[in-house]
C-alpha cells in the first residue's frame, strides 16, 4: 500500500538516491550525500537519499527509485554491479527513465559483454531475488549496458582529501542542471595548512578512499560534539611539507586516529611518531572500520617491518600503546543517527583524556607515559585492547560476515574488526 500511494502520488521527494556497495563505498557515499546536501542549492527542500538511513524492505527501496527520485548516482567500485540491490536500483532507474549519474571509482572494472550476457554467473548469490519483483536478467542486462553508455564522472584521485568529493559534488549538481562538463567552474584547492593550537587533528590512510571519507566525516560532524579549536583532517593536506605536518601534530588538542585496513603500513605511522612527542600524546582516541583487523604482536612486527625496515623498531612502541588505547567503533554503513552517536563517544574519550592530563600536570601520581617510550613495560602484551563501542550495523549488500562484537585476550592476537558490509 505504501507503494502504491508513492506511485499515485507522483510526487519526488528526493533530488538523489546514492547507489552503493556498503561494503566498499559507504563512507564515500555518505560524505557525497552530506557534501550535495548540505553544499549544493539543487536541494529545494528535497534530500539526498541512502538507504542506511531508513528502514525499508527492497521492493520499498524500488519504489523509492520509481517513483520519488530525479536522478540516480552510481558509486561503481569493485562489486558495486555484482550485487541484487544495486542491479534492482539500476535497473528500475532504465525503466523509469530516471537520470544516472555513474562515477567511477579505481577500483572498478566495467563487466564484458560476455559477463553481460551470463548475468547469472556474474551476479553475486544473495538472499535478495530479482525474480519476484519481476525483474530478470534480461532487464538487468539492459540497465547496465544503458548505464556504461550514459556520459561517466570519474573520482579524480590527483586531489586531496575531501577536495575530490567537493568537486564531484559540483559536478553531479552540474549534471541534474544540464550543464556541460566545461561549465562546470573548478574548486580553488584548499588554502595552505594554518598551523593553529588546540586544533582536533584526524589523521587516515591517503591512499583508501573509504579510510579519506571516514575521515571527511568525522571533521565535518565532529566539532558539533567536540571541544577544541576547530578540526584538521590531514587527508586534506597530503601535499603539504613535512615540517608543517609536523607542527599541526605537536601542537593538537588531540589526536583521532582512523584505523582501516592499510593503516599499519601507511604514513600515518610517521604521523603517530610525530604526535607522540607533542601536547597531545596522552590525548589519542583511535577509531576503527570493519576493514581493520587488531593484530597479535608477531602480526604488527611483521607488518611494520615489511612497510618501514629498519625504522620499524622505533614505530612499534607507538603503535602498540595506541592499539592499548580504548578504540571507538564507527559504522561506515550505519544511519546519521548511529554516526552522531559515535562521534559523541569519541568527543567523549577526547574530553576524559583531557581532563586525565591537566590532572597529571597538576600533580596526580600518575606519570605521563609517551607513546614512544617502552620502559618497563618489555613483557606486557599489546594485542589483547579493551575496544568501545564494537556493535555493527546489519548489511545491504555483497558477502561477509561482521566481526565479533568485542575483543577478549587471546593466545593467537587481538580480534577482527569484521569484514565485508558496513
């Protein structure tokens, strides 16, 4: 019934609907839908549409598609047009003629016709099924190869941090216009990095796309719940000089610490180093996705011995009183609301950290403990972390199973961060 009153009433609610891999885009699609809504005039009261925020059955989320939207746009990573859900939102936008937008990301490769034609060996096997929506392969097919021909925005990876999103943002709104692509104007780059006091610095891994818009979100939302003087995301920057680099950590209110997949053989270990010798080195909250796996000691000194060689000795120390630290769990594929409640826990953990360090300057028996420093603490294992707020979010789409919902100590190592959707 709900449906069918969509249907009837005609009437378009949302200006996008955000197509997606949970497992391999969340985070981006998120960060686009918060930069188009919150940026861009083409809203009119109208929002962007992704489905972690509502709870609809599928055959729900295809009306929405039907009958609620003006255009579509498709995050096409790895899996993206291997999954039902995603297949059913392009296919019912060929139906109804809705605009697409396709952006491709670097990680997708654009199916053959051969796959094409074989739709049910490509298509990942899923609890969700076509056919009783009245949607067949054929139909598939067809949205698909619509889709590739339709004109492509592409995520330009020479840009920094949330700059390649703003830019794309600019260009899908372009796009809902009519405008063609040279009139579109350019976003000046970001102003050089001003070294300012007491800022919250976010530090992630520049080379994940996900790892840079968990990041993006957590500067835009977080200074709504957080004390400090403003955010510094230093995806943003990644160009800018080492020494200022340097600069911004040594002098941060505190450190938030996106930990993801690649984080242990990434700069920002370099990164950590340097925050460990500033004002900010017993203010540490590190963050994790569902992409990061905690690892056993023997797992982190192999890790950072193949990405650091002989500097791999000095960052172990670092790492392994960060990875001590309680870690705040941030759902990617979660709603707004869940999102904002994380956010909370981490201005939370950045405020008791704060208040524990003005009470060791002032005199508490408790010593401050660099991150860098390991004495007297030689035979202490560091793979066993109390880790806060470890509830994961239910899946969309593609395969994988979340990890266990907390990290008890174990002969073999630290637990899993989970994997697959968000």
């Amino acid at each position: 019934a709900w449906g069918l009153f969509r249907r009837v009433k005609k009437k378009e609610l949302f200006h996008t609907f955000i197509t997606h891999h949970r497992g391999e885009a969340a985070a981006q699609a998120r960060l686009l839908q918060l930069v188009v809504y919150e940026g861009s005039p083409i809203g009119w009261g109208k929002r962007c549409f992704l489905s972690a925020d509502h709870t609809l059955s599928f055959d729900e989320t295809l009306d929405i598609v039907r009958a609620s939207v003006d255009q579509l746009v498709v995050l096409l990573t790895n899996s993206t047009l291997r999954t039902m859900v995603c297949a059913g939102e392009i296919t019912i936008a060929h139906q109804m003629k809705r605009q697409i937008v396709p952006i491709l990301t670097p990680t997708f490769s654009s199916p053959t016709i051969l796959q094409l034609q074989n739709l049910e060996r490509y298509l990942a096997m899923e609890d969700t099924s076509l056919a009783q929506l009245d949607i067949t392969t054929t139909h598939v097919s067809e949205a698909y190869m619509w889709m590739l021909r339709e004109p492509r925005l592409e995520l330009d990876m020479d840009l920094c941090g949330r700059h390649r999103y703003q830019v794309l943002a600019r260009q899908v709104e372009a796009r809902q216009r009519g405008d063609r692509p040279s009139m579109i104007a350019a976003l000046s780059a970001p102003a050089s990095l001003d070294v300012r006091t007491n800022q919250i610095v976010i530090s992630s891994d520049v080379t994940d796309n996900e790892a840079t818009a968990c990041a993006g979100i957590l500067a835009s939302r977080l200074p709504l719940v957080a004390s400090g003087n403003g955010t510094c995301m230093l995806a943003d920057y990644a160009n800018s000089d080492l020494n200022t680099i340097r600069s911004i950590l040594r002098e941060a209110y505190g450190l938030v610490f996106v930990l993801t997949s690649g984080s242990l053989e990434s700069d920002q270990m370099y990164q950590l180093n340097e925050a460990s010798l500033g004002n900010c080195a017993t203010r540490m909250v590190p963050v994790h996705t569902q992409t990061f796996t905690f690892p056993s000691k023997e797992e982190l000194n192999r890790k950072l011995l193949r990405a650091f060689g002989s500097d791999h000795s000095q960052l172990e120390g670092c790492v392994a009183h960060l990875l001590k630290r309680p870690s705040v769990f941030i759902s990617t594929g979660g709603s707004i609301t869940t999102l904002s409640d994380q956010f909370a826990q981490v201005a939370r953990q950045l405020a008791v950290l704060s208040s524990a360090s003005l009470g060791q300057k002032s005199g508490s028996a408790s010593p401050v403990i660099k991150l860098g420093d390991r004495s007297g603490d030689e035979d202490e294992e560091y793979d066993t972390p109390f880790h806060a707020n470890t509830k994961r979010s239910g899946s969309r789409s593609g395969s994988g199973t979340p990890g266990s919902s907390n990290y008890a100590k174990s002969n073999e190592g630290g637990g899993r961060g989970g994997g697959g959707e968000g």
